[in-house]
C-alpha cells in the first residue's frame, strides 16, 4: 500500500478524496490535516465516515495541523496557501497531486495577474506536469508534482481538444458554463446562501474567470500541432451559477474553417470518437448529455454537432465537478505517478436518479 496524505480534509474536494480512496486497493490514507479541526477525529468533523470502519479509511484517524510523511499528497488547499505546502511536501521527497491552481499556469506573470499574489516558487511552473492525463499521460509517470487542472477547464478543454488539434475550426471561441454550487467550496458567502441561490441562475466573472488562462494555455498549445500553429486564440468564457450542488455543463461555440467543405455531424462525431476512442473517462455520446449522467463518477461525456445553417461546430460537455472536475482526476493522475492501472479506484458507475 502507498501512504497517502490529504491537506485540507475539511474541503469538498478533500472529502471526495476520502470516499474515492476509501475503496482503492493501492492507496491508503495515513495523514489528514485541517487547521480548523485540528484534534479531532475525522468522523467527528464528518458522521457521515464512521460507516467507513470496514474500508482502507480509518474513521478514528486524528487530524492534524501538519501532514506527516508519505508517499503522496493532495493537497486541497486554496491557492497561494497551497504553493507553501507544496514546497515543503516536495523537499521531504513526497509526490503531490496539488488541487488548487498554484502550478497550473506556466507565466508567473500571468499567474500573479489573475491570482493577485506573487508566485513563491516560478521555477517550479516549468517543470510541473498539468495533470489532464488524456493529454500529458507519459509526462505525469516521471513526475514530482502533478498541477490538477479546474473544474471549468477540464470540461472545456476536453470539449475542444480534437476540433483544435485537427485544425477544424477558426480561433474565435464561446464558452458558456453552468456549474453547481459546491464548486465554490464550503466557504460560507453570499452567493451560495441557500435563500439567494435556490430558484436562481447567474453569470459572474464576466470581466474574466480565473480558469480563462488555464483554459486558453491549454488550448494555444493544443492548437500549436494543428494545421494553423501561428493563430492564437480568441476566448470567451462566461460561468454560471445554477441551483444544483454537483456537475458542470460547457457549451462550447466556434466557427468551422473556411477553407474546408463544412462537415456532417456524423463527421465530427466521427473525429471525436477516433481521437477518445483509448480513454477510459471520455465518452463521446449521441445526444446532449445531462450532468445527472456524470453524477459521482469520473466520466466525461462530449456531444459534437454540426450546426449547418451557421457553419458552427458546438461542443456540449459534462462533468461531476467534485470528481472529473477535482478529486477523482486527482486519483487517476496519482495512479500514474504511481505506475497503477489509470482506472484503478474510478470505475463507480454513476448515481441516478
């Protein structure tokens, strides 16, 4: 068994990573730490874990301010408080799947531009691995600190990998997402009060989200190896906060290129499939999915269409936010680092209705 450390247990992602590891055969939870819990038990922060006296989690595991040595980390705290853990973890030789957004960027510039925060370690931006394992899969295996990607970019990103890579549409982008609250965190605001957000929808960061650089990187980069590598990208990425606790829903717009006999549905479809056909956690389906479909698993399901009156393709992906979009990518990319089956521990069906 490898000794896993969870940084921040107290959060969503922390407890997603608790109930996904609870049932790993490689993996086992050795150290929990929450600042604001600090000895206590887990199950007396969360009840919910005693019924976990039977799995690999231990319920009485004390929580401490500090992660004691391991194999590996998650860690689940916010950004700028994250990069400091990391540093330490790394000097005592552990590996660290880091799920904030500390090492996602490669600028420190651009890092400290939407973060606010001077970037304590730029050095290490060159040399960690962004962990979407349906792009940097070889890369992640001989890693020291995997940078988990955001909830809103993984969905968006999957979503336009292969029109991109294939050269098949132009660089104007629209991104438009709906997320459920619990991406916001545990954090008590406002904006997530029950009363505001219950029979609510709402846009915000219409200025620019924080996941708009990460989601741009990725996609320059992927457009780098199609047939256009010059053309940078013009991206749009409006956000939505809709009345659900879980799943994310991307709907992604962009002209077809010009210079191309418009394809079919059928086509497109068919390119997706080709370019998915090996990964495990995509799935390209044959209408507009649901983000109930994803509910609690690590799937990410795709619908391409060809809208033909207007020479657009249009993306539609979804995700658990909680899992694909934090925890269970999470999982998956430290079954790399680890040389485990990627599936290992993920392979939960998802919860309907």
């Amino acid at each position: 068994m490898t000794s896993v450390s969870i940084v921040n247990v107290t959060s969503y992602t922390g407890l997603e990573l608790l109930r996904i590891l609870s049932q790993h055969p490689q993996f086992e939870v050795s150290s929990v730490t929450a600042r604001s819990a600090v000895g206590k038990r887990l199950f007396e922060v969360f009840p919910l874990l005693v019924a976990m006296k039977h799995t690999n989690i231990d319920p009485h595991l004390i929580i401490t301010e500090e992660p004691e040595q391991s194999e590996l980390a998650f860690v689940c705290l916010p950004h700028a408080a994250a990069a400091e853990s990391v540093l330490s973890l790394l000097e005592r030789s552990t590996k660290v799947v880091d799920l904030s957004a500390d090492f996602r960027l490669r600028d420190a510039a651009v890092y400290e531009e939407w973060y606010k925060h001077v970037h304590p370690s730029p050095s290490l931006l060159e040399t960690a691995v962004y962990g979407l394992c349906e792009r940097y899969r070889s890369d992640i295996e001989g890693a020291s600190l995997v940078a988990n990607p955001g909830c809103y970019a993984t969905a968006a990103i999957l979503g336009l990998l292969p029109a991109l890579v294939t050269g098949s549409i132009q660089p104007d982008i629209i991104i438009d997402a709906k997320s459920g609250s619990s991406g916001a965190g545990r954090s008590l605001s406002l904006s997530t009060h029950h009363a505001e957000l219950n029979e609510d929808t709402s846009a915000y960061s219409l200025a620019g989200h924080r996941h708009l650089p990460e989601i741009t990187q990725e996609l320059e980069k992927a457009a780098q190896i199609g047939e256009h590598p010059a053309r940078s990208l013009r991206i749009t990425f409006i956000p939505h906060l809709v009345p659900m606790t879980r799943g994310i829903l991307a709907t992604c717009y962009a002209n077809l290129d010009e210079e191309r006999r418009i394809p079919t549905t059928q086509e497109i479809r068919s390119l997706y499939d080709q370019y998915y056909a090996n990964e495990p956690f995509v799935h390209v389906v044959e209408q507009s999915p649901h983000t109930k479909w994803t509910l609690g698993s690590n799937q990410c399901l795709i619908y391409p269409m060809v809208d033909t009156r207007t020479r657009r393709l249009i993306v539609i992906s979804c995700l658990d936010n909680l899992v694909k979009g934090a925890a269970g990518q999470a999982i998956q990319n430290a079954n790399r680092l680890f040389g485990i089956p990627e599936t290992t521990g993920l392979l939960v069906h998802p919860l309907y209705p």
